[in-house]
C-alpha cells in the first residue's frame, strides 16, 4: 500500500446508459470506444505474415551483397552492417540538408557507396584475401567498430529519423494494412535484389563475376583479372547494403550502432540460403523476416530475435551448406 | 630463454619482483580514488582478456561472444546477493559452474565448425544468452537490470566504501588468471591448442583430441571468464543484460587480447594497459555520448595489427617475442 | 598611509571573504534518446540557477552564488555510475541534482551513497526509496502513485459520462519507469474490478510499433494506458490511427505530456488524457503571483509551456536552496540533515503540487501526488483532482 498524502476515492459504480460518441486522440472520428470484438485469428495471422515479408524484402537486399562477397572473394564481411548504417546516415544528410526524399536518395547513394567499396576493398580487404579466417574475422571486425565510431563521432549518439510526408500512410488490402514506407522499401529490396540476379546471369561483366566466384584458375586463364573482380563484387556488395539503409530510413531509427542489428540478420540469411547462393539469400530473407514477425506477434515482442537465432543455429548445425543446400560447404 | 648475457638475464629476474612491488605498494600512493579506479579497470580487462586468449588466442578459435559468460558469472552472483544475501565470494561458484556446463554443451556443438561459421555460432549464443536475460523479467529484473544496494562497508559482504580493497581483489584475481594462463602456456594442453591453431587437420592426423581440447579450453576460459563476472557485481553494484552480455563487451575483450598479444601470457595485460586509459581520456575528451569514440582508436591498432603485426603488440616490445612458445 | 594600508589590504581579502560558489552537481541526459528529457530538465535547472542568484543569492551563507556542475550521464545506465563518480571526485559538491530516468538513478545510487553527498531527484521509480539509502530525496510521485492514478481517473469518467468499458490494456517501456508505473496500473485496475485485456512490456527504442499495435488490436481492449517516452509515444499514437486502432488513450506520462508530442501529431493530440508528476497550471501555481511569473517566463523564453521535467528540476534547485540555508553550510552531510527535516510551504520551491514539500524518513516528499491533465489547443491543462484542477474536461472530445 502506498503511505502519503494520497486519499484513493471510493470506487465507481456504473449504470448502464447511452453514452455520447467521442472522437478520442486520433484523426478518424469513431463510431464507439474499442476496438470491437476480439479480431479474428487469421487476420492477425496474414497481418503478421505481411509485416514480416515487407522486412524480408529488405533483408534480402542486404544479405544478397554479403552473399556475393562471399561467393566471389570468400570474404566474410563482418562490417556489412556498417554500409547498411552508412547508407542510413548518407539518406538522412541529404534528406535534411537538401530536402531529398530517401526514393531519390537511393540514386545517389548506391553510386557512391560502389566507389567507396571499392577503395576499402582495395586498401584493405585486398589484402587479407587467402589469408586464415581468422585475420579476415578481425580485420572486417575492426573496419566495423572503425565505421560505427567514426560516425558516432561525427553525428553523435542521438536516434536521427527521416520524416516523410508518407510516413503514416497505409495501403489497405483488403482487411490487411500495409504501411507504405515498408511496402516501399519492400519493392525496392526485391527488385534490385532481382536486378543483381539478372545482372550475374545475363550480363558478361556479371558472368565474369561468377567465373571468379566459382573457379577462380580458370576465369584468370580466360583473361579476367580477378582483382577487378574483387573490387566490383565488394563494391556492389556493400553499396547494396547502403541502398536497402536509404529505404530503411523512413521507418527505422538512424544511429551509429544500427548495424549491428543488421549484420546478425544478414549472416543467418546467408547461412540459410547458403554462402554464395543469390536466390537462397532471397528466399531465406523472406523466410527470416516471416520468423521475426511471428515470434514477435505469438511469442513475445522482445523474443523476435530469438526465434532468428534457433534456425541459426540449427541450420549451422545440421545443415551449414544452407536450406536449399547449394552453398559453399567451409 | 636465452642466457647470452648474464647480466640481463639476472635484471630479467629482478625486473618481474620490482614490478610486483610497485605494483602492490601503488594504493598507497595513489593520488585519488579515480585513478586506482582506472587501475582496477586496467586489472579487470587485462584478466578478462586473458581468460579469452585461452580460446581465442591459444587455441584460435575466435569468441565473439564471451560477454556471455561474464554474465551467466554476474547474474546468479548478483541474484543469490540480492535475494538470499549470500556474499559475492560464495555467490560466484554457481555462476562458474553454470559457465562451465553452458561452455561444455556449446563446445560439444559449435566446434565442428570452422572459422567465419564458429565466430557466428558464437555472436548468436552471445544474443541469445542476452535476450534472455532480458525477457526473463521476473527473474533477472529485464532492462531493469539488478542493482545491489550498497549498505556501508563489510567485509563479509565484499563492500568497501575506500577503492584500496578492491585493488587487491582485482589484482589478485589478475594473478590468478595469469597464473592459469602460464601453467597452460607451458604444459601439454597448451601445445595441443597451438597446433590445433595453426592447422587442425594436420593436429588430427597427429593424433590430437581436438574435439576434446578444444572444449576443455573453452571451459576453462568461460569458468575465469565467470568468476569475473563475479567480481564485476561486486565493484559495479549494477548489471544489466545489455552491460555485462552485450557485443560491446564482447569486442572490448577480444580487443584487449588481440591488440596486447594472441597467445602470450602478458599479452592482454599489455592490451588493458593501453585500451583502459585511452577510453577514459576518451570519456574526459569528448563525454557523454561520443565518449565510445575512443574505440576509434582500437580499431585502427586492431587493423594495423593485423595486417602487419599479428602477434599482438607484445611482439614489438623488447623481448617480447620470448613471451610466446618456443617453436 | 596605515588606513590606507588597512583599506587595501580590506579591499583585497574582501572577495576572499565574500562567499564561494555552491557547487551542486546536475546529472542530465544530454546524449542519447533521453535527450530531450535531459533538455528540459536542464532548461528548468539554469532558470532556477539564475533566479536564486539573481535575488541574492544563499543569505545564510553571504549571497554565495549556485554554479551548477552540468554532467552528461548518457543515457546508457550502465555509463551512470562511472559520470557520477568522476564529477563528485572534486570533492567540492555540496548537492546534486538528477538524473531524469528513474534506471539512470537507480544505477547511481550506490555512488552517490558511498559519496555521502544528497540527491534530491524527480525519478519516479518505487525502488529509489525502498534500498534504505539515506543520501536520497524524490521530489515527486512514485510510479506506483501513477498507475493509480489514472485508474481511478478512468473510474471518474466513466462515471461521468457512463461509459461501457468492457477491458483495459496496458503497454508499458521495459525500464525502471513503465514497469514501476504498469505495476501500479495493475494493482488499482483490480481494485477497482476492470477486467486486464493486455499487459505488455515494450523497448522503447523500437523502431516499428505494428506489432504492439496488433496486439492491442487483437485484445479487444476499450481502454489503452501506454507508459512511454517521447519517440515511442508518437510511434504508438500514430500507429495505431494508421492500423485504425482507437481505443480510449490514457498516457502514463513523460512522453504523453511534454511538448514534443505536440509537435510531432499536432492537433491530433487534443483530446489525450494522461497523467503527470507536474502541471503547469495547477491551483498551487497559479494562485501564486511569484510561482505563476516563472511558468510564464519560461514560456516566454523557451516558446512552450513549461513541461514537467523542467518544472521539477526548478524545484528541485530552490528545494536545495532552501536547504542550505537552513543548513547554513556547504558540507554535504548538514545539508542533507536539513533537507531531512525541512517544511516548505512557500516560494518557488512550493512549484511541486500541491504547494508543501516534506520528506518523510525514507527520503520521499510526504505530500505530492500526481495529476492528470488533458491535451486542450495544444497545451496539457490540469483536470484532476480536484484540489489541483483548473480546467474542465472536454467530452465528447474534438
């Protein structure tokens, strides 16, 4: 019980009469106070599905990038998530100093990030290449704390958002809601995704790539220089991670640490899809953003996560070629 | 060690003993409160490294997520405290031997896989240990975290209003660890884990259990790892999952071990001696929420370690190459 | 010569004899999500600051001046603890002031503690006062004090306008501050007989509000009382009028009632009831000519009505004030003694409903309790109880 100068009135009673129709804190004017009966099970259910594809979209943009760095240069990018935050950050500035909405943004930040990419690669990354797991775990884990610290030092710890005119608005199919920003950036995501698929299955320079990814001795001896290769595929890699934190923008928080949260994501994607496997990490984003959401809606909230990390686990237990089984095996 | 020159052999003997002394007479020196507080920080990390370099550095295989352990060590010493009063220094065995079980049936796991597969397997333990923690709620106190009251000094309590005693336990505790990274620097084990590092087929071939040694140094590691978990509640008076299991916990150790040295014993001690101060001018400099901005620097030395100096700083230092195994 | 002599060397000990600054250590968030808490916290201090030196300073100790030592505590807790003890390590701290997030000061309460220095804080958590400390004194309700509160407003209500409420919900952030508040809320909501449809701990640095909202959703629930910070109360808010989710709104404070949920939903927030631990316009403040000058200043000079975490922290600088001049020292254990015993009635630091600040033995001001207010043109108006009102509610709202 609570001692001080805190007198609890008496309890109500209520008789049941008519009551008025407010309108209350909100901008549609009810008809009456609630909700209404309980919701059915299986709108919750589509609902929660929906919410967790729309996040798989973008999950798939980012895991597509780590996934061919991985397939072409057998390079575990442990900073992935960093170009993720840095794309973030790039969208953020250009929203708030130019007034760019993050859909135009996109335009300018894979571009840059591709150059960008291909610098550290050649200073850095390059140099670990063949090297034991180890020196490239650390070196990639350094380049991560270096990014994130940098920009913590530069922007300051603060949570930035973009605010969009579009911010609140939803898209209804039927009883399902669909937010837009999320349903944008869930576009986006799968087309570029699809785009780099096409890229490496139609395109010569793509094909190159895979040449490289696949059999490296050989691809020399018809001519391609895997250096090139290197730069290029760690260059799309990263800028794709970049272009899926512009749409990000909208809805999620800007901040340092941000990637982080994606990196861990990413990696299990990739290890369900299997490394190096462009449509595995596709569909397993898919799959992953659907498990978010569902842990999240049935479980509880705060053990999202969780429900990621068992298939993780189990998945680097029993199966770490990945679900569709075409990854590279260690 | 080679006896070249007699005369620096016998200043190496006496050097270690003047380094003892000054270190255990420093208390009473000190200028203020704040510094030996650095210095039991310094201590803290340096013992902290030290029981990951039995894993990560001896054995090479990379912990991305021994904060973990540092807070099944931290959580039953602070619950057992808190709830039924039992001091931290009975408190922390069940928080070792649960580090220890966790350590065995991780181990059994995860070591079939290799390289970039571990270092995952291990960050996503890391988080789920800490989401948990978190979700748990009724038991662990959540975000809440848990927060030991501080009820004046008690020895039996291990509360200190003065910094000096937990110099001594921090120091102590360092010992300890060192001590146990020495002995497994020079016996059997500690062969079998440098030739599991440097190439574990050609170590099976051999005959080497890796299997078996490999968890046997992560349970050690986890186990000292814990027990200053341990003392972590005991100094900080305050945990929460996010503090004592999360990532950047988790980097800060391996940065002290790397940075300092892989596989030496006084290796992290040189890493502590270099990242606590440079985080506390750091948090002077910039405060507040930039104040992580010191971690830029890490970084930088990290990279620059690894591309040119793998062995960790301790191998620029005189002599320092002598700290590690004679080939 | 000699007078002259003796004039000079007057002239020039005099300053040394004229009083020292009374340092007093604020504790803020000044980085991090808590930053605009840490703001307003820090607004309110200064002015406070200012005004005590403006008009003479601390009598009883000469017209010695208050300096504040402004630390930035991050908003990570775990970071708290180490601030703290690098500022009081001066050792020329009488008092301090903090720290705005009732985790923040729970993490620092040994520190403070050990340092024997007081603490009079605006944290709401139940737990301040319950670890035997004796170094700490809150100013405010207790989150506990909270949760009541706004169940029996419900009460009110719906006797008022008879309204059929079938379930409430709760949806609370996960630290110190919504869980000490949710637990209040549970305990009255049974008391009082309402069925609990939802009770449901969120993080309040999340980005999407969508699951939550389709969970208040799914329950059904007629009444929602969310306890959040600034972000996630606009993330919530608007949520749930993009998910059509629109269930009678009774906030938990902090975010539900400072100024930038009004600039964020706009008119959208007229309407939303929510409780607080301090109003700007209750009866003690605007009965009074010098309490009402400072609300009416601040809003001159900072351009929004004085939100609560400002109003507090002013009070908390005149409370220590008014300590230290009955303690007539700067010695942070008299001080403390004092602000044990002390009774204040009027002044400024009278600001904390309803107008008389006393601490009882385990450092809790005897006397406060919360209020609830309603969002009316974009200002939060005090609407009970009826000893602090001044406004009516308007219903139906809009």
């Amino acid at each position: 019980m609570h001692t001080g100068g805190f007198v609890l009135p008496v309890c109500s009673s209520g008789a049941q009469v008519e009551f008025p129709t407010p309108a209350q804190a909100g901008a549609f004017p009810r008809e009456e106070i609630g909700t209404g009966p309980r919701e059915m099970n299986t709108i919750t259910l589509l609902q929660s599905i929906v919410n967790g594809l729309m996040m798989g979209g973008v999950y798939a943009l980012i895991a597509v990038g780590l996934t061919l760095i991985f397939g072409v240069m057998n390079v575990v990018n442990f900073a992935h998530g960093e170009f993720v935050m840095l794309g973030m950050v790039l969208t953020y500035l250009l929203h708030n100093y130019l007034g760019w909405d993050p859909g135009v943004s996109i335009l300018l930040v894979i571009p840059v990030m591709l150059g960008v990419g291909a610098l550290i690669q050649k200073a850095l990354i390059s140099r670990v290449i063949g090297q034991s797991d180890e020196t490239q775990i650390l070196l990639t884990l350094g380049l991560s704390v270096l990014l994130t610290n940098v920009i913590l030092l530069i922007m300051g710890p603060d949570y930035l958002s973009v605010k969009t005119p579009y911010k609140l608005s939803v898209v209804a199919l039927g009883p399902i809601l669909l937010s837009v920003p999320r349903l944008i950036a869930f576009m986006v995501g799968l087309s570029f995704s699809g785009i780099l698929w096409l890229f490496l299955n139609r395109t010569t320079l793509g094909k190159a790539l895979r040449a490289v990814a696949e059999k490296p001795e050989v691809a020399t001896l018809m001519g391609i220089n895997p250096k090139k290769m290197h730069w290029l595929a760690f260059g799309i890699g990263i800028s794709l991670a970049a272009g899926a934190g512009s749409v990000l923008t909208p809805f999620f928080y800007t901040f340092p640490s941000v990637g982080g949260l994606f990196v861990l994501i990413a990696f299990v994607v990739v290890v369900l899809g299997g490394m190096g496997n462009i449509p595995g990490a596709i569909l397993g984003a898919l799959v992953i953003g659907i498990t978010e959401s569902l842990t999240a809606q049935y479980l509880a909230l705060d053990l999202a996560m969780l429900g990621v990390f068992i298939i993780f686990v189990l998945v680097l237990v029993f199966k770490p070629a990945g679900i569709l089984g075409k990854g590279k095996l260690y | 060690m080679g006896m070249k020159d007699p005369d620096r052999a016998s200043s190496k003997k006496y050097a270690p003993l003047i380094l003892a002394a000054i270190v255990i007479l420093v208390p009473l020196a000190a200028p203020s409160r704040y510094f030996l507080r650095t210095l039991v920080n310094i201590f803290f990390f340096a013992a902290l490294g030290c029981a990951w370099n039995i894993i990560g550095g001896y054995a090479g295989q990379l912990s991305l997520g021994h904060a973990a352990f540092v807070a099944l060590g931290a959580y039953p010493t602070a619950l057992f405290l808190l709830n039924w009063n039992i001091p931290p220094w009975i408190g922390f065995i069940p928080g070792v031997v649960l580090a220890l079980i966790v350590a065995y049936l991780l181990g059994r796991l995860v070591f079939q896989l290799r390289g970039p597969y571990l270092a995952l397997a291990t960050l996503a333990f890391a988080e789920i240990v800490r989401i948990l923690l978190l979700h748990f709620r009724e038991q662990t106190g959540g975000s809440l975290g848990v927060t030991i009251p501080f009820r004046g000094t008690s020895v039996w309590k291990l509360q200190f209003a003065s910094e000096q005693p937990y110099y001594y336990i921090c120091l102590g505790l360092l010992g300890f660890c060192l001590y146990v990274t020495q002995r497994i620097h020079h016996s059997r084990m500690g062969y079998y884990l440098q030739a599991i590092k440097e190439n574990q087929d050609a170590a099976e071939n051999l005959g080497v259990n890796l299997s078996g040694n490999k968890v046997r140094a992560l349970m050690i590691s986890a186990a000292l790892t814990a027990l200053m978990g341990g003392f972590y509640v005991a100094y900080f008076y305050y945990i929460d999952p996010d503090s004592v299991a999360g990532m950047d916990l988790s980097i800060k150790i391996l940065l002290v071990a790397i940075i300092g040295g892989v596989g030496t014993v006084w290796g992290p001690v040189v890493g502590a001696c270099v990242l606590v101060p440079l985080t506390e001018i750091s948090n002077y400099l910039f405060g507040g929420g930039r104040a992580g901005a010191s971690l830029i620097i890490y970084a930088v030395i990290l990279i620059i370690v690894v591309l040119f100096s793998p062995r960790g700083l301790v191998a620029l230092l005189p002599g320092g190459i002598q700290s590690y195994r004679s080939e | 010569m000699v007078i002259g002599m003796i004039g000079l060397a007057v002239a020039l000990v005099s300053p040394a004899l004229a009083a020292e600054d009374v340092q007093v250590a604020l504790f803020v968030m000044l980085s991090g999500p808590g930053v605009d808490l840490g703001k307003m916290s820090r607004d309110g201090a200064e002015m406070a600051a200012e005004d005590i030196n403006g008009s003479g300073g601390i009598k009883a100790l000469g017209g010695a001046k208050i300096k504040l030592i402004v630390a930035d505590v991050t908003s990570n807790a775990a970071q708290a603890p180490s601030v703290t003890e690098r500022t009081l390590s001066t050792g020329k701290i009488s008092g301090a002031i903090g720290y705005g997030a009732s985790q923040m000061t729970l993490t620092s309460l040994p520190v403070i503690e050990k340092s024997q220095i007081p603490l009079v804080t605006s944290s709401i958590s139940d737990k301040i006062t319950q670890q035997g400390y004796k170094y700490v004194f809150e100013i405010c309700p207790k989150g506990s004090h909270f949760g009541a509160t706004q169940v029996l407003f419900l009460s009110y209500l719906r006797k008022k306008y008879n309204l059929p409420i079938k379930q409430i919900g709760f949806v609370y952030e996960n630290t110190a501050y919504g869980t000490s508040t949710a637990e209040g809320l549970k305990q009255t909501a049974l008391k009082e007989g309402y069925k609990i449809g939802l009770f449901e701990a969120y993080d309040a640095k999340f980005t999407d509000a969508s699951p939550l909202v389709t969970k208040i959703k799914a329950s059904g629930v007629d009444v929602i009382f969310p306890v959040s910070y600034t972000t996630d109360a606009e993330l919530i808010i608007s949520t749930m009028q993009a998910m059509r989710v629109n269930p009678l709104v009774i906030g938990g404070g902090a975010g539900f009632i400072w100024p930038d949920i009004y600039k964020s939903l706009g008119e959208k927030i007229n309407g939303v009831f929510s409780v607080g631990s301090w109003s700007w316009d209750s009866k003690n403040i605007m009965s009074d000519p010098q309490r009402r000058s400072v609300v009416e200043r601040y809003k001159k000079r900072f351009g929004t009505f004085m939100p609560e975490q400002a109003g507090e922290h002013y009070a908390m600088v005149w409370t220590l004030k008014e300590a230290i001049e009955k303690a007539r020292s700067t010695d942070p254990k008299k001080i403390r003694d004092a602000l044990s015993s002390i009774e204040i009635t009027r002044g400024p630091a009278a600001l904390m409903q309803p107008g008389r600040i006393k601490f009882n033995e385990t450092g809790w001001n005897l006397y406060v309790h919360p209020t609830m207010i309603q969002w009316q043109k974009g200002e939060p108006r005090t609407v009970y109880p009826e000893e602090d009102a001044t406004h009516e509610v308007i219903w139906p709202v809009k």
